[in-house]
C-alpha cells in the first residue's frame, strides 16, 4: 500500500481580493518503503504540498490518502490524531517548545507509561546522539544554534516511529558535512522501520539519498 496518495489537489490561497494558486492539480504517490525528494524553487508550492499530505492544512480541491486512509474526509478530532500518530513533521521555521530542553523536546510528542517510559527516554538520547547533540541535551532550544533546533525538530519527528516522514529543507542551516551526516540519520531511521518519507530540499547535493526526484514550478509537479 501506497504510504501517501495526492489526487488532483488543489490548493488556492486568498488573501483580500488576491488569491494565489499554491497547488494546481497535484497527482503524487510516494510508496510504502519510498524516500521521495521534492525539489523546487522558493515560492513553488513545496511547504504547501508538505502540509497538506501532514493533515496541517486541507486542500482546496481533491483528495489525500495516508497510508490508504483518505485523510481529506476525517474530521477534526481523527485530524489530530492522525498529526499526533501517523505523521512526523519537520517545520521550515522549526517550532520547539522553548522551556523545554533538547530531550525534553523529543519526550513531550508522546505520552508514555512508567514503563515505557524509561525506553523512551533511551530512544531520545539514542537520536541526540546520532543527530551530533549527545553533549546538548540538557539545552533550552534559546542555547541552541539555529541547525542544532534543526537536529532536535528531526530527533522529534522520528521519536514516535511514523508511517511517513515530512521534512521541509533539513540540510539548510547546515554546512555540508554536517548536512550529510543528518541526510544519512534520516534516511538510515526511515529505511530501518521501512516506513516512506517526503523531504522537500533546495540543495540537489541531497537529493542523491533520496529513491526518487520530482520537481515542483509554480505549484505544478513535473510529471
Ligand atoms: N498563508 C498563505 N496565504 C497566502 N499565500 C500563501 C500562504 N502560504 C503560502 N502562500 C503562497 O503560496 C505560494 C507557495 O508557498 P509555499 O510556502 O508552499 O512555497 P515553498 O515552495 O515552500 O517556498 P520556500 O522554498 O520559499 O519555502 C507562494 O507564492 C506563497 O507566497
Ligand atoms: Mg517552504
């Protein structure tokens, strides 16, 4: 089964009298076990994409499928628990919780029982590790430098093990080497639970991790 199926969406966004098409007819599968890199100019649609197929915002025509379920019919309460469940989400504008520290940050998506608690914990600090931040842990998101709350955002979207993975420009604050080794965290997390993910990126450098390329201009997918 497909991990994420667009139909025809549309996205429309109105501002006064203007109106911006942001997605103009997007058909997209990405498979169960596929790694899709989304590649395009700023402007073209690629966040917009991201937060449809994530349930942040709903299209203004056609259809979306998560793991085969149409998520453009769940109401509002099967919408946050399919954005609390099923996705992992990487912002753009990375939003962690700011009184809370790096470990804190992955601990607080999830709701634990004491005994799952001490393994959770475990999995944090295991993903700090990999992510470069084994000795930031203990840090405020404020003490953090902008691609280490990059790191954290990503440590985060992996904590819960979803089903798809949507990350908007993971290498951007990052210098290459760093961006690379973060590209292989991501990837070798997804490849490993055999779930997909859709990584949106600027840098074609990165898009070699990826099963697959498509290209986004003027909220129109290559074909
Ligand atoms: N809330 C909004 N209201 C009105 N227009 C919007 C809104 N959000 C985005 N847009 C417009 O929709 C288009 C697509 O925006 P989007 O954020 O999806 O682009 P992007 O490809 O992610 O760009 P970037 O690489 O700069 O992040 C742009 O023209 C943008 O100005
Ligand atoms: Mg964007």
């Amino acid at each position: 089964m497909s991990a994420l199926v667009l139909n025809n969406v549309r996205k429309v966004y109105q501002s006064g009298e203007d109106h911006i098409v942001a997605l103009d007819h997007a058909s997209l599968t990405v498979g169960a076990e596929e790694i899709l890199a989304l590649v395009g100019p700023s402007g073209s649609g690629k966040t917009t994409l991201l937060s449809i197929a994530g349930g942040l915002l709903s299209p203004s025509e056609g259809e979306v499928l998560v793991g085969g379920e149409a998520i453009t019919a769940y109401s509002a309460k099967q919408l946050t628990d399919f954005r609390r469940n099923s996705v992992g989400f990487v912002f753009q504008s990375v939003n962690l919780v700011p009184f809370l520290n790096a470990r804190e940050n992955l601990l607080v998506v999830a709701e634990f029982s004491k005994r799952e608690k001490k393994a959770a914990r475990e999995r944090a600090e295991r993903l700090l590790d990999e992510l470069g931040l084994g000795h930031r842990m203990n840090n405020l998101p404020g003490q953090l430098s902008g691609g280490e709350r990059q790191r954290v955002a990503i440590g985060r979207a992996l904590m819960n093990e979803p089903a798809l993975v949507l990350i908007d420009e993971p290498t951007s604050a990052l210098d290459t080497k760093l961006g690379e080794q973060v590209m292989e965290l991501i990837v070798g997390e997804v490849k490993a639970r055999n779930t997909a993910a859709v990584i949106v990126t600027h840098d074609q450098r990165m898009t070699h991790y990826a099963d697959r390329t498509v290209a986004i201009t003027d909220g129109v997918l290559a074909a």
